[in-house]
C-alpha cells in the first residue's frame, strides 16, 4: 500500500506559536524608559512615599498621622484630645465615650511609613477632635472651603457612620474633652450607612438672621448609589467644596458626585417662602368641592339581583369514585401522651393533637364531599348609579395665603459659622476604621497636591498589584501603537497559520485516505494495470505486478458483491483509523501480500496436477479474503 505524505506543518507551527509566547510573557516589552514587568512593584512606590509637608499658611488643618506613631499610646495625644463625655439621651452603660482609638499602618500596607487614625472598637462610642492650625479659625469671607480625607473600612460597613464634623467657634468647642454629640458644629460631611439606606452627609447649620435659631439643612441625595466604599476595603478619598458663589461640589475619588446650589439643593430650604396658609382659615359648611355625583334620576334595572352571590357550586362536577364520605380527614392521635405537667383545672381537658388519617392517604378523598366553586354568571354586585358631573363643583378648597411672619432671605448662605476645630464622633458597628489625610483649605490646588502625593500612589500601587499581565499587555499597546502590529506578527500570525493547517489539511489528508482505500478495494481491470505498469518499461516488475493483479481480481470475483459490501462498510467504520499509524498498515499489507503470494502458489500446484479442487482450500482463501477485507 502506498503510504500517505502527511503535512509536517502542523507541528512547526505550535513549535513557533509556542516560542513566541514563552518570549512575550516571561520577557518584558522595553521601549525607552516604559516597561511592562509580570510582577507588581509595591516596593517601588513605597520609596517614592514621602510625609507631605504641612505648610499652615497654605492651610487651615492638615493631617498625616506619619509622626504620631511612636509605640506609646498616648503619642496621639500630641495633637488630638479624646473626648471623656456622656451622651445625655443614653443608658448609663453605654453613654460614655469609651471608643479605642489608635494611629497604625492598614491591616494590608500599601505605602512604607504610612499611618492613619483608627477606630478600633465596635458597638461603642467614640469621639476625638483637633483644634486648626495655629488655633487660626477659618472665616468664610471671599474664599472657598476645601475639606478631604480618606476612609479606608477595612472590615467594611454594615451599619455606622465614617463622617467628620467641622466644630464651630464658641464656649461649646472649648474643651474638646468635652465633645460629644450635641457639640455645635458647622459642617458635618461624610458617609454614613445603616442596612440598605446609603448616604453620602453634607449638612450645614444655618443661622437664622432674624431669631439666630439655627436648623440643620440636608444636601438632596446624588442620583448613584456609593456602594462600592463600603465593602471594597480599600482606601477612597471624599472631597467637599463650598464656593462664596454658594456653589459646591462633592467628589469621591476625584470623581463628582453631586453638585448644586446651597440655595435650592438642600431640605429644608434656606430661605422660607414669603407667603404661608393661614392657620385661622377654615372651610365654609356649604363648600361642594365635588366634581361628580352620582345621577339622582337613574333607576336600577328590574333583572338587577343583588343577592346573587359571586360563585356557585359547579352544578357539573360530580363525586369521584371511590370517595370515603364516612371517614374523617383528621383523626386523634392514637401514639399521643398527655403531658406530665397538665392540669385540667389551667389547661382545661386534654386533647390528643390531629393526624391526618391514613386511610385516607390511598383513597380519592375523604369527608363530606362537596363540589368546587365557579364563577356565578348571574352575579352583579350591588347596584350604584353612575356618576355625572356635579353643576355646582366650586373647585379643590385651599386656605388663604397670608405673608410668612418668619420670612427673611439670607442670599448668602455661604457665609456659615466659623470653624476651629476637627472632630470625629461615630457609633459604628465595625471596627478598625482609618481615617487618614486630613486636609482644611481655601485653595484647590492644595488639596490636589496633598492628594497626588498620599491618595493616589495608593491607589496606583494597589492597581499595580491587582493588575493582570493581559491588562497591563493591553494598556501598553494602547500606549504604543506600534506594539498591536508586534503582537499580530509575533501571535496573530502563527495562530492564524496553524488553525488553516489544522483545519484544512486534515480534510485533504481524509480525502486522499479515501481515494487510496477505493483503489485498493476496487482496482482497475488487469489489461489496464498492464498497460499502467508497462509504462514504466520494466518487464520483471511488470509481470510480478501483473500477478499479483490477477490474484487480487480472482479473490475480488470470487466473493462477489458481498467483498465489496463488506469493503465499503469497513471504511466507513475505520475513516478515521486510516489516519493512525502508517508503520502498522505496512506490515499488514505486507503480511498479506505474502499470504497472497502463497495461495497463488497452492492454485499453480492443484492445477498442474490436475487434482480436484479441494472445497476446504477454497473455504481458507475466502476466510483469508474476509480477513483482508477487514484489517483494510
């Protein structure tokens, strides 16, 4: 048989495939000074982290904590007074504020030297506080406030708050020992969450200029939720800014949130309306405010019955066969005991409990039997008129407006109550809160720089360490065009080269199996073969050929249709065996080339000798023929 010249591509190919990925994932893509590296470079970042420097006549407060961290408990206390106050509306065991606070680097550090404040107690009270630099208040005259900081829960939230509170200028903020819930304060600012209800606080107090009461006006909720703070541990960075145009804006994470006016944006609003109802006006007995009526002149109709219910029994349905009428659905049970403990004279009779009674587990049904309900097609309900409009409607009454005794219009809200100190005072059901990175200021710029310098080399250094190899592959080739045409070459071609070998070749190799297999199985009549391999002008091999063609064609005749049945069925069984190994078809095919060679020996004898024709021979080189039919 000839063998089949299998292509040598394919194995090329995953060679060359594979090479260039073994290159491209554990090389590093250099190009100047980028570089994308397979490991993450936390170290790196950790040197780049340097203390930023609070400059007090940039800013009003700023907060690091770097320094406060010295192994003494008391180190905070350097610049941060706790709170030894009672809450007044609070059992005695839980009123004061006994809430453990300490300056240490997060559970999972990410910067080298990097400390926050953290609140390390649940379910309890706490309050600390910090006067502003300088004990300088900040006055909001012709300067914006910007106050940012960080939160970082890291066992995140479920129910409390991680707010802070601008405490305002006053007796009340004197002693911060004493700071506590009801401590006057300017701004409160920060998120809060409690189950399912999420907030984001912005609330200021605004001084009435005509009474000086003060009420607390509540910034409308931004239109997205922040769920991800809450549960994501990470650190993330809360920015509020307030504008003498009474303007502010709420970012977290340096993106905004929420934006708007002091003047429209809050609840209650700052200013009350001029006009309100007046509380001594009542609505007159004779007032009709009704728009319709019911029609005086109609009639119900005589088929009208209102005692028609509103279904029926099916007057169809009959009762199953088999129903137990006489066998109760429930029965005592018989296993129960009275309890020891009963008495009849409390507990009234004793009762054993209600089974469901077996026999009615097999039957169709027990009890009374009685047939479902159907809509009743007779039912109309109770009858009403229907209703017209009412001739003498006067309209929905209102009270009368008169002027707001307590109008006034304060068309600059912006200019709050001074503030002088910071204070954080929280009741949270989770523990190690950080707090970290306070800043207070009147210049943007300043917040960024603060921010550029801690906040966001956190966040690139954990981006870093969550980064995959494909994203940062991704991310550089959007970086450098170039690298997409590399990529193509060095993976997009091999690719694309083995899958149109793999595909394609394997059908043409089945096709040329089959070809071969129809030629061995059906060869070409003997005077053809004759003339095929005289051809090739070779008399010896032409004649071993041509004997060899005629023992094929006489064991081919001799077993008739049923060989070539039985030939076509072996290839259909055994298509994808042809594309086995070609060692194993060669020495068949040469095993049976030599029984061949021996049964046209054993005929040449048996017809020199002019012997009878043995049936069992002819048998044996049948069989032997089958055999060959199906190693084929």
């Amino acid at each position: 048989m000839m063998k089949l010249n299998r292509p040598r591509w394919s194995p090329l190919l995953w060679r060359i495939a594979l090479l260039s990925a073994v290159l491209l994932f554990h090389n590093p893509v250099v190009h100047g000074n980028d570089e994308i590296s397979t490991e993450s470079q936390p170290a790196g970042d950790a040197e780049q982290y340097e203390t930023p420097t609070v400059d007090p006549k940039r800013m009003y407060f700023a907060e690091h904590f770097d320094d406060l961290f010295d192994g003494a408990s008391d180190a905070i206390e350097k610049r941060w007074v706790k709170s030894k106050a009672k809450k007044d509306d609070a059992a005695e065991e839980v009123a004061k504020y006994d809430g453990e606070w300490a300056v240490e680097q997060p559970q999972r550090p990410i910067l080298a030297n990097d400390y926050g404040l953290v609140l390390k107690s649940k379910a309890k009270h706490a309050a600390i506080a910090s006067p502003l630099l300088l004990n300088r208040p900040f006055v909001f005259e012709d300067k914006p406030l910007v106050v940012q900081y960080e939160v970082n829960l890291q066992e995140g939230q479920e129910c409390g708050g991680s707010y802070i509170k601008l405490l305002s200028v006053g007796d009340g903020t004197k002693d911060l020992k004493q700071f506590h819930d009801k401590t006057p304060y300017t701004i409160m600012f920060g998120p809060d969450k409690c189950g399912n209800d999420v907030k984001l606080h912005f609330i200021f107090r605004h001084v009435n200029p005509i009474n000086g009461t003060i009420t607390e006006k509540h910034c409308n909720k931004q239109k997205d939720r922040l769920d991800d703070p809450f549960k994501d541990k990470r650190p993330h960075l809360y920015q509020l800014i307030i504008r003498p145009d009474n303007t502010y804006t709420i970012r977290v994470d340096h993106k905004t949130v929420n934006e708007g006016s002091l003047l429209t944006n809050f609840t209650p609003a700052v200013n009350p309306p001029a006009e309100i109802d007046d509380p001594e006006d009542r609505k007159p007995e004779n007032w009709d405010d009704r728009e319709k009526i019911p029609d005086p002149e109609a009639t119900k109709p005589d088929d009208w019955n209102e005692d028609e219910p509103a279904q029926i029994p099916d007057p169809k349905a009959t009762k199953p066969a088999g129903w137990l009428d006489d066998v109760e659905e429930m029965v005592p049970d018989s296993s129960a005991v009275k309890p020891e403990d009963w008495d009849n004279d409390m507990d009234g009779e004793w009762e054993p409990p209600l089974i469901p009674n077996p026999m009615c587990e097999k039957a169709v049904g027990c009890g009374l039997w009685k047939a479902p309900m159907v809509p009743n097609p007779n039912y109309k309900g109770k009858w009403r008129p229907p209703l017209i409009a009412n001739v003498n409607y006067q309209g929905k009454w209102a009270p009368r407006k008169i002027p707001n005794p307590d109008f006034f219009e304060d068309l600059t809200p912006f200019r709050m109550t001074p503030i002088a100190a910071v204070g954080i005072e929280l009741w949270s059901m989770s523990n190690d809160i950080l707090f970290d990175n306070i800043v207070i200021c009147d210049d943007e710029s300043v917040a960024d720089e603060w921010a550029a310098q801690t906040f966001d080399l956190k966040v690139k250094t954990l981006d870093r360490q969550a980064e995959t190899f494909v994203s940062r592959v991704l991310k550089y080739c959007n970086s450098n065009p170039w690298m997409w045409a590399v990529l193509i070459v060095v993976v997009g071609l091999p690719v694309a080269l083995m899958i149109y070998f793999m595909c394609f070749t394997k059908g043409d190799a089945k096709a040329e199996i089959g070809r071969k297999k129809k030629n061995d199985d059906y060869p070409a009549p003997e005077q053809e073969q004759d003339e095929l391999v005289g051809g090739a002008g070779e008399e010896a091999e032409d004649d071993g050929r041509s004997s060899k063609t005629k023992l094929n064609a006489a064991a081919t005749g001799s077993s008739g249709s049923r060989s070539a049945s039985s030939a076509g069925e072996a290839y259909a069984e055994n298509e994808d065996e042809r594309d086995g190994d070609e060692a194993e078809e060669d020495e068949e095919d040469d095993e049976a080339q030599e029984e061949a060679q021996e049964m046209e020996a054993g005929e040449e004898e048996a017809s020199s000798s002019d012997a009878p024709v043995d049936s069992k021979n002819s048998e044996g080189g049948e069989g032997l023929k089958k055999r060959r039919a199906r190693k084929d």
